[in-house]
C-alpha cells in the first residue's frame, strides 16, 4: 500500500513535470546554477546571534555561486528521497520560491537546481510597498497553490501557507547571516498588484517577499 508520503510525493513529482513540460513548450529561458556549497559558513549560534532584518542595500548583483547557495539554503533538495531543507506541512509541497531580478522574474527548480524564467519583466517594484525593493538586488517572493491543499478550507489555506513560507524564510536569513549579506522579510505587499504582475494561475496566491542583498555600510 502507498503511504501518504508516497502519494504526495508521486503527487508534486507529476505537477513538476507538467510543470516543465509547460516551460519546454515555451522555450523558456533556463539559469542553470552552480552546485551549492554545502560546507562552510559561520556556526549555527553565530549565525543566529548575527541575524536581523536590513532595509539599505547596495545595487550589486549576487554572484551565481551566493544565488545557488542561497536558493538551495532556502528550499533546496538535501536527500535522495527528494525531500528538501525546511519541513513542510504533511508532507506535501505547496510552496514555490519566485526570485525578481533585473532581468526579469524566475521560479527556482530544486530539482534541477536551475531558475526557469517566469517573465521577462523587472518586477521588482512591485514586490513591495518600500523604496528599496525597487532596487535591490533580489527579491524572493513565495507563491502557494491553494489547489494543493485538499483537507483545507480556503479561509485557513494561507495560514498554513504561511507557516510553510516562515521556514523557508528562516533559512534565507541564516544563510544571509552567515555569509555577510542582508535581507528582510516582508508582509507589507500589495498582494493583488503583486499576483497580477506575475501573471499566476488559478488558486496560486502570495504568502510574502523577503529582499536579500549586500548591506549599504
């Protein structure tokens, strides 16, 4: 008999493949990233002790080996089994990890380890209700699917969501302070702006932003 791991995991595993079928069909640019760098970096208590929210960010891109780092940080696969950085609720993944950049908007793949462009379009302005967002260089913006989650009603799905999306964020402020970088979770979205610019489907909606950069000193 299949267990509820199983199933869910059959369940995600069918929807990422669709998924990039879907960006096959429109030749969608794809950033492969480097492999992640699993060692180093401050100890756990120093990168707590040093962890807290920036708002002053220099325009400077993240290298490609900070965004790989980062992203799998944030929401990467560490096991065989697929199974990923953070827990998440029973077991069925809900969340995607969107990253606006200046060169448009991106949905990171943690199966591939890979962005695939989701728009051409610099979208950062957007993501937030605060200057800096505009400018900075990347904004990570977590989208749930709603029509993942059966056993819920609608009025709590974003509850749960959310939860999901604090772990992940959780990661990212690790990462960030253990590696000298900045970045601050943020509730203050425009959510319907927001969801429109990216152009989601169906019951997909926006839990947060958080901005990540290199700190103005």
């Amino acid at each position: 008999m299949m267990t509820r791991r199983e199933a869910n995991a059959g369940m995600v595993s069918s929807a990422l493949m669709a998924s990039s079928h879907g960006f096959a069909r429109a030749e969608t640019a794809v950033m492969k990233l480097p492999p992640p760098r699993t060692d180093g970096g401050k100890p756990l208590m120093q990168a707590l002790k040093l962890r807290h929210s920036t708002r002053a960010y220099v325009e400077r891109a993240l290298a490609p080996q900070v965004l790989s780092d980062l992203l799998w940080a944030a929401f990467g696969v560490n096991r065989p089994s697929g199974d990923r950085t953070v827990p998440y609720w029973r077991h069925i993944m809900v969340i995607d990890v969107y990253a606006a950049m200046a060169d448009g908007l991106w949905v990171y793949d943690p199966q591939a380890h890979a962005l695939q462009q989701h728009l051409a379009t610099d979208i950062r302005a957007v993501t937030g209700q605060q200057d800096f967002v505009a400018t900075a260089p990347l904004n990570l913006i977590y989208v749930a699917h709603g029509e993942r989650m059966h056993d819920v009603s609608p009025e709590e799905r974003r509850l749960y969501a959310s939860v999901d999306t604090g772990f992940i964020g959780q990661n990212v402020y690790l990462y960030c302070a253990s590696e000298g970088l900045a970045s601050v979770f943020r509730a203050a979205v425009d959510y319907k702006k927001l969801e429109k610019a990216m152009q989601l489907d169906g019951e997909q909606f926006v839990t947060f932003a958080q901005t990540v950069g290199y700190p103005k000193s």
